[in-house]
C-alpha cells in the first residue's frame, strides 16, 4: 500500500560522485554517511526519511559504482547487485525518483559506461524516473549554466534528453548562503528546492502513464 503525501527517492552513480553529501543536502542534516576512502568501495544501502514541507521524504543511498574492473571485481559486483534489491525492498512499492549523479567533469567512456551498468540493473524504462544531478557546481566556468554544459557533449546531451531533460546542480562544498547572496541558482538550498519541485512534477505525469 501506497503511502500518502510521501516522496522515495533513490541515488544513484560511480563511486565517489557525492551521492551521500547530496543525500545529505536534499534532507538538511548530516545523516548519511560520506566515505572519503578510495578503497571503501563496497558499503550498504543508508535509507533515512525526514518530512519536509509536509511531505515524508525518504532518500536511499545506494553503493558506488567501480569504474575498473580490477582484482575482485566480480565479487564486489555481486555484491553491490544484492544491495540494490536490498535498495527496491526498503522503497517498496517502488521508487518515485531516481538521482543520476555526476560531477560536472568530461564525460568519457568510463562515465557512459557506468550509466550502462546502471540501466542494465533497473532497465530501459529507469529514464520515465531519472533526474540527473550534478556535483561539483564549483567547476562550472562563470556564468554558464548547466544546460550550456550538457549541450558541450553530444552522449551527454542524448543521456539528459533521454531523461526527460531533467537535469541540475549542486555543489556539496562551497556553495553556502553566503554564496546565494551573489548568485541565487549558485546556492544548494535553491538546486534541493528545484529537485523536488522537477521530482513532484515527474511524479505527476508519470502517474498519466
């Protein structure tokens, strides 16, 4: 049975994209946990809810994931594949959103790859639900918005448009309320805010379906 007036948002991405700071930024509280160490690779899923703005937001974190295939890395695939339906049963009866999470950098083969293992995971129909959200707002060049640099890349446009062209950015570092008095958009309490309003809006046409 359906909760009402509640939101499941699941992240997903490689290791080390900022999924859990993120996780941490969209609920207002430092309750994810953010590895910093390169070899910590292989953890659970964290699922944690908060209400916000009247409306029960549960985000699940789920592992990274690796983007060589090094010594055990079949093991370690096994076990990131029986996290993430360990992730489906925390957000029965399914998610409402997934975050597709990136750095603003280049987007090379290993990136593209990753989105490949990804969707072989959840499959093609993921895209109704995927936002992509970047990390690292700070490397966006001045006054360049993150649709310019989408259109920079030819697959990373495509990936976005296949998304509905739901995309955004955030910064989980420097982009403070000091920073929002300058730019506004360049502010996270302003990007989490558009993330559940492109969210909401997503639920609302899939829902169509």
């Amino acid at each position: 049975m359906q909760e009402p007036n509640s939101l499941r948002i699941v992240l997903l991405g490689k290791h080390g994209s900022g999924k859990s700071s993120l996780a941490n930024n969209i609920l207002g509280e430092k309750i994810f946990r953010v590895s910093y160490r390169s070899d910590s690779k292989i953890r659970s899923v964290q699922t944690h809810s908060r209400t916000l703005k009247e409306r029960k937001v549960t985000v699940i974190d789920t592992p990274g994931v690796v983007g060589t295939q090094g010594v055990g890395w079949e093991r370690a695939e096994l076990e990131r594949h029986c996290e993430w339906l360990s992730c489906l049963v925390q957000c029965a009866p399914g998610p409402h959103a997934l975050l597709l999470v990136m750095p603003v950098q280049r987007y090379t083969r290993q990136e593209q790859a990753v989105v490949e293992y990804i969707k072989t995971q959840f499959g093609e129909e993921m895209f109704r639900f995927t936002i992509v959200v970047f990390t690292h707002g700070d490397q966006l060049p001045e006054n360049t918005d993150i649709l310019e640099f989408v259109e920079e890349n030819t697959e990373l446009a495509k990936l976005v448009q296949a998304c509905g062209g739901r995309c955004h950015v955030v910064d989980n570092k420097y982009w403070t309320k000091d920073q929002q008095k300058e730019d506004p958009q360049r502010s996270n309490e302003f990007q989490v805010e558009a993330i559940l309003n492109t969210v909401e809006k997503m639920v609302d046409e899939n829902q169509k379906y």
